[in-house]
C-alpha cells in the first residue's frame, strides 16, 4: 500500500493487522480442528481459541483505537473534505470498516459477550441432543434464551429504537440482518422475496406435474479413491491454485482463509452419492475463487475479505449451480467423469446425466434441497425468524408455525421436529438474520451472471472446453477484487447498474426447467 | 491443581496459562507450516508467528508477572520455610521454573531479541546457500555474528564473568549450555565425554577390523504405501494413542506438543531405505511418549514440558536405539515386517536382519551415523564450539580444525566443507551448546535403562512379545511425569542414584558390538 506518510494511519495499519494474524492463527487453529485434531484435544484447542479470540478483541477494542479512528478521520476530512480519491479513498474505505467492527464490537459490554457466548454453547449442546431425539421441548428454553441475547445484541447496537437510515424505522432483525449483509433491511427483503416464493412455487408445481428424471445410475457405488481422485482433477481444473491453497476432507464441507496465499478448501465423500461430494467441492470452490482474487493491496486488512455472506454466497452458488450444474460445464467434464466410473455410467449419456444432475421437487431438508426449492427453504426460515425475533411468533408457537408454513409451501407434512424446525444449527448459535444470505447469493448471483454472459458472449464455448481464465478474471476485476472496500449494494450497483432483483434468478431458473422438464 | 486459595499465585498460574495456550497456537502454526502449508502462504505464516510470540514474550515479561514472582515466593517463605511439601511444593516448582523463564526473558534487551533474531534469520539463508556451494567463506561472516550474539546473550544472563555455583567459575559456553540442559557445565561434560571418546574410538576400530554384515537387502525397492502402512502399524503396536496425536509425513522428521491430549510426530519415507522412515517414527515416537505421560497436574503450565533437551533426547534414543535396534524388538516385529515385504527380504531371517540394522562404522554425516559412530560426531561438534565461543578458535581456522579433527576421529578426509563443517543448521541459528545434548541423550539413556531392566528382569521377553504397557508404565512413573519440575541432574539422581555417567552406555555399546561383530 502506497500511502502518504501519516503516522496516526500507519498505527491504525498496524493494529488492524496484528488483528488480523491473530485472527487468521485462530483460523488455522479452526481449520485444524475440523481436519486434523486428534478427538482428546478437542476441549483444550478451545481452550487455546478462547485466548486468541480474546487478545484479537481486545486488540480492536483498546481506547488506541477509538482515538486513532477519530483523529484519522479528521485528518482525511480536513485534507480531502468529502471526496478523497486513491490513497486517500483507500484510507477512508479502511476506515469506514474498522470503525463498524470497532464499534460494532465496543457497542456490546464484555459481560454480554462472555454470557451471551456461554449460552451459545449450552444451547448448542442441547440442539444437538433435542435434535437426536426430536424434541422441541427440550430445545424451547434455549431458543427462547438466544432470541433475547439477539433482541439486546441489536439494541446495543442501536436497531430496534430508532431510525436505520432517513425516513426509515429499523428493527431489531435490521440490526441482526446488518451483521451478515452490511446495510440490508427487513423491508428490503421482504420486497424481493414476496413474488421470488410465488414464482418459485408456481415453477415447483409444474415440475412436480412432469415426469421424473432417471438418476438412478448416481446412487451406485462409487470408490471413494476415485472419487477423491476426481475431486482433485476437478479442483486443478476449475484453476484453483494449489501453490495458494489445499483440498482436504472435514465432515462438513466449508472454505476458510488463512492468509493472503491460503485459502483451504474441504469437501466429504459419500460411496453412493458422488454428486454430493462434486457439488460442495464446486461450491467451496467459488467461496476460494473470491477470497484468493482479492486486490494484493488489501492484503493482513479487515478490507481482505469477502464484504458479506450474501454476496460471497453468490459466487459459491455461481460456480456450484449456475456454472457446475450447466450442460455446457459437463460438455467439458462429463467424459473424464464417466472415463472414471466407466461400470457406473454404462450406457448414461450427456443428456440423461445433465437431467439427472438438476432433478427437482419438493423436500424436506434444506442441505439437500434442489436449485428451485432452496430458496422457499430459506423464505420459511425468514418468515419464521423475523416473527420470533420481533415477539410476533412464540417460541412455544413455532414447531405448528414452520409445519403450516412447510405445507403450504411444498405440499408436505413434517414427520417430525428432526426433520422439521430442528433441522439447521443457525438458531441454536443465536444466528438469527443468517439464512437470508443463502437466498440472496442466488439472486445476486444471476444479477452477476447476466452482465457476464453479455460481456462474454463465448461464455458457453468456454465452459464447453474447460477453459476459466476469463470467467474467473472477470469476477475477480468486477467484484472479488473490492473485498469489503464496497457495500453489498454498491457492488451490486456497480457491477450490473441494478438494485436487488429476483427477475434474473426467476428468468434463469423457468428457463432452465421449462427445456429440462419440457414444459 | 488443588491448591490453597491464593489470589497471587492463582493469577500467576492464569498468566502463564495464557502464554502457554499462546506457544502452543504457535507451535500449530509449526506444525501446520511443515506439514499442511501451500508454498506460497511461507512468508505471511511468519509474519503470524512473530505476533503470536511476541504476544507470548508480553505475557511473560509484562511487569506484573516478575511483582507476583516476588510476592509469591514470599509468600511462601514465610508460610513454610526452605522445605515446601504437597500443594505447596508444587506451587515452589512453579514459581522456580516461571521464574527461570522470565529471568532468562527480562535480562535479554528487546533491541537484542530483535536484531538477533533478524540477524539469525539473515545467517540461516546464508548457511543454506553457502552449504550448497559448499562455500564456507560466504557464511563465515555469518558464524561470527552468531558467535558475538551468542557470546552477548551469556553474558546478559549473568554468565562468564563471575561465578556459576559456589567455586566454580562459569564460562559464557555454560550459560548457552544452561538454555538446553539446565543445570549443565562445560567442565561437567568434559569429564564424561573424554573417556567417552576414548572408548568409542577404540570400540569402532574393532567394528572397522571385523567383516562388515550385508545389509543390501535393505536397499531394495520398498512400496511407499506399503511403508507408511507398516508405520501405523508399528506407531499403534508402540501404544501410541491415535486419540492423543497423529503421525504426518514432514521433510524432516520431528515430535511437536500442541496441547496435553495433542502430541504429534512427523516421518518420512525413501523408496530404497525403509529402515530410515522406522527408525525415524520410532525416535519421535519416544519423544511423544515423553510428552504425553505427563502428570495431568502439569496441564498447559509451563513445567508441562520435557525437562532438558538431553533427557528428551534419552527418551527417543532409548526407544530407537536401545529398543528398536535390539534383537528382541524385531523378534516382535520382524515377522510384521517381513510379510509385509516378502520378496524383499526373501531368504533373510532374523540374526541377518538384526545384523543388518545395526552395521556401524566411520561416515562423514552425522545425521547418518550408526550407535556407535554418533556419539563422536557430537564431541566433534562440542569441543570445536567450546572454542569457537571462547575465542580459543578463530571462525577463519574453523574449516581447517573441523577436517583434522575429523580424520583424527574417524581416519575420514572431508571432502568438502558441505559435508562437513557446514553440514549441520545448529550453527547457523546461533545454537551453540545444542549439540552435546545428543550425545548426553545416549548417556542419560542408558543410565536409565539399567535401572529400568533391573526392576523389570523380564523385559525381554516383554519386548519379543511386543508388550510395552510396563515399560511405558515405568518410564512414566520414574520420568516422564515429572514435566520439568526436577532439574536434569535431580531427575538422574532419583531414578538411578548416579551423577552423569558414560559407563552404562559404554558396556552397553561394546557388549553388544562384541556380540554382533563376534569379537
């Protein structure tokens, strides 16, 4: 980073960035965890965790900070007034961003943080167990716990009393939204989601009237050796630089950032699912692909990451769906795949396996859901959470809630709490406000897609033939290269002149199916 | 601990947990660095260790923790005068080795820590260069900056200039002696590595004079994989708790403590010399046993560790040397080893194995040296750097005093600095006094082992049996529990009731070369 010398900026630079190495060593410490740790160590690694992620708050929370903040903002203020540009509007983005985690985290009071984050353990603990056993009951009274540690989180951070921005009351899900998509509100997804759940139920209905895909021949048993050996071939294909990262396995797949040049990837084998070890691998890609094109300028920042869950659900739902699940992807990949699993595959072709791969109906849960009924998975959590975080929906109240809601939704009864409203852990780690961002990556991710394809008209050509260097230097220079320097919503406006929209996600996905199911 | 409420020791415990929690992150990020790191995350890792120690170093040498080093043994004084018992001795343990570490912390300026360690970095890229040029002139400027820091750093300790204990003057080769064998001078280890030399000498010129066995069926073609799975069989068959640690595959083979329930060792395997990758796996394995029969009292303290680098280094010989390398060892494993490799080892049986595995004689690398041979590739070693930090020895003569020692040793020319003066890291990072550990590893090893198979006659038949569970069990009890609350010296005397001696490992050598080699 070229910047003008300014000893108050370069301290702050400094700070942030023994910030960030201690919170990059947790990170290792995490990925560790989920990879490698022998199952005794477990209780001592958190232990060890608990230290580091004390000492990186506390790092970001000393009064240095708060006073190198204001009078860095001062300086630039007094020197640029409210426009600064290159260094200087790096500086400010750098300083718009450390002042929302400072506050955000000064905001709420070390006791809260230490009980809040003692609850989430217990309620963690007991979701587990609830969820074994499918008893709501046994869960309610942590829930009803983490709905009001999040009700005060929001307070402390100022939603839920006020006004967010002009003219606009906020609430308390503002404030819990705002946590994982920087600047989005309730009535702002509300807007979108409203005709996405109609179309997508309208287009779900037509599918379940057509007749069923054949994929019978992908619950076959598949070697695990020759499925990791795919997934390898695959991961050097897509162009994941293994200088810069790894491949390993963790029971559930996820992508995490270590450094500048160490972004890890995992993925899980099933013997007679192989499609499900292939997609998450796509998918995690997409998340690597972000965190390893950031701008080299922004690198041991709290500017080097991904800017929101939202977003950087766009770019793993691009390449695990709207990329990974197109015929013109598996033009390119479907021969080595079935030269691999040549038994499997006998007498499958191209066709019947690009159908079989994007076989969609109704189910019952949303980690295994399809492209087209993801989303109505997401728009029940969103319904449901926002009433209980509002008081609208008690906790008592919320089982019969999500199994109308489900019902309604998908034509199926829930067989049980496990497979219902026990099913996903965000709520047991008091994570409300998460679940939009799945929904959002895909909306986003066709917005995205759109201005691509019209800026690489050949896009087809090139997935045909394994080729993704222009792909992957087109998301890099439009949107990865930013890390958090832009909102969600300028990024989107930049990048596609549009403001949040389900068109092209409806457009793309009524498409696809109508030639799929021939309707 | 169960330990009398006290709120200064308490803290002072709480202080060095943290700091031990904090190394052991470090030691992950090691771990991780060696084992699992893509190439080009190398140079951000470290810049995520140096925040990590540092932070460490803080939490040590902050002014609270020498206030409550004084309070503390005050504290204690007057409740129970020089002769602690129980709790209390525990607690007097504690503040002793805490305070040895932040005394040894404190007195170093942090100018000093920091052009050193820049400067060692510096010499370590220069030692790597010039040893594959072999080119002792480009790293000798190198040397005697290693030498003036490591010179300096004694003499900030308090060492060569007055006295160490009472009449014996101490020299600054004691006080860098002292970081690796507490307790240990120069002048101690002299007595016993002269007679050893001695000895040694003689007995190989015996060995050089006999028939030398046929051991190339050790050098055949040996499957990795088949390797790396006779090496957890081996690895579970030593008792080593997979719940506990891990084995991984590293460029050099080392043992690494990332927390009481997490001990991890390294190997590697050559496709022609599997007794490398087993010999190596059972070295580190007993330094991982050392490690995880720590009494759980000691739990994530600073005295949770091996007491000296001699009495680890006597716990992974004894198990490579004087276990692994023994006839009754491979009548448990030799059938194990042979089914695995049958065409290899096709016509060979037990007595040509043994002879095989244990075939001495002079060799230049000292990292490849047999039982015999190694022991004299350390006095090499100590008696030039003795001198070498002195200043009896100019770093100019050094090239030349390493080759006529070394033919005087061994009747070997040196061919070329590489492989020789400049074929160990040890100096090139400044670690002056490291290398006499080795050789006291050995000594201490044996001195051990008399006492350990006096009380267990029929250990044998144990060892033949692959039954370890007593010998773990005695090693633990006698040593391995004691982490660092016994000096070396302390430690040596309660099991065996001898000061340091080369005796045992003496009679052990000749007995068993006279054996093999039938003279």
């Amino acid at each position: 980073m070229n910047h003008p010398p300014n000893p108050n900026i370069e301290r702050l630079f400094a700070l942030d960035r023994e910030r960030m190495y201690l919170s990059k060593a947790a990170a290792v410490l995490h990925w560790d965890e989920e990879t490698c740790l022998p199952p005794l160590a477990v209780e001592e690694r958190a232990e060890q965790l608990a230290v580091l992620e004390g000492l990186a708050h506390e790092k970001l929370t000393g009064p240095e900070t708060g006073e190198l903040l204001d009078r860095c903002r001062e300086d630039l203020r007094v020197r640029c007034g409210e426009s600064p540009s290159g260094n200087d509007r790096f500086a400010a983005d750098f300083l718009r961003v450390l002042e929302r985690d400072y506050r955000r985290a000064v905001k709420l009071p070390p006791d809260f943080v230490r009980d809040s984050a003692r609850a989430e353990g217990l309620s963690q603990a007991a979701w587990i167990k609830a969820r074994k056993n499918s008893d709501f009951s046994a869960f309610a009274p942590h829930l009803e716990k983490m709905l009001t540690y999040a009700r005060k989180r929001a307070e402390y951070w100022g939603f839920g009393s006020g006004s967010r921005n002009a003219g606009a009351a906020s609430t308390a899900y503002d404030g819990l939204l705002d946590s994982f998509e920087p600047g989005m509100g309730e009535a702002e997804i509300d807007a979108v989601f409203g005709p996405l759940k109609e179309r997508l139920q309208k287009l779900l209905r037509k599918i379940a009237a057509s007749p069923k895909p054949d994929d019978g021949f992908l619950h076959l048993d598949y070697d695990l050796n020759s499925q990791r050996e795919f997934s390898r071939e695959l991961l050097d294909g897509l162009g994941f630089d293994r200088r810069r990262g790894r491949l390993d396995e963790s029971a559930h797949p996820f992508t995490t950032t270590l450094g500048y040049n160490d972004v890890r990837v995992t993925t899980r084998y099933a013997q007679n699912d192989p499609m499900s070890g292939i997609f998450s691998l796509i998918h995690e890609s997409g998340h690597a692909f972000y965190e390893l094109a950031l701008d080299p300028a922004l690198k041991a920042s709290c500017l080097a990451e991904g800017v929101s869950m939202g977003i950087h659900e766009s770019q793993s739902r691009l390449w695990e769906n709207v990329i990974g699940r197109s015929r013109a992807f598996w033009e390119g990949w479907f021969p080595a795949f079935k030269s691999r699993f040549s038994g499997q595959l006998a007498g499958v072709e191209l066709p019947g396996f690009y159908r079989a791969v994007n076989a969609a109906g109704p189910s019952l849960i949303r980690t295994e859901a399809d492209e087209v009924s993801y989303s109505l998975h997401i728009i029940l959590r969103f319904e449901l959470e926002r009433r209980l975080v509002s008081g609208g929906l008690s906790v008592e109240d919320a089982p019969a809630a999500w199994n109308a809601a489900f019902g309604e939704l998908f034509g199926l009864e829930v067989p049980n709490d496990a497979a219902g409203i026990l099913q996903d852990v965000h709520w047991s780690m008091g994570a409300f406000g998460y679940f939009p961002s799945y929904a959002l990556g895909n909306l986003y991710a066709l917005q995205f897609w759109k201005k691509c394809t019209a800026d690489i008209p050949r896009i087809e050509t090139l997935l045909a033939r394994r080729e993704y260097a222009e792909i992957h230097g087109w998301l890099g220079e439009k949107i990865h290269a930013f890390g958090r320097r832009l909102l969600p919503a300028e990024l989107l406006e930049r990048v596609t002149g549009e403001t949040l929209s389900a068109l092209p996600f409806l457009e793309y996905l009524e498409t696809k199916y109508a030639e799929l199911y021939e309707f």
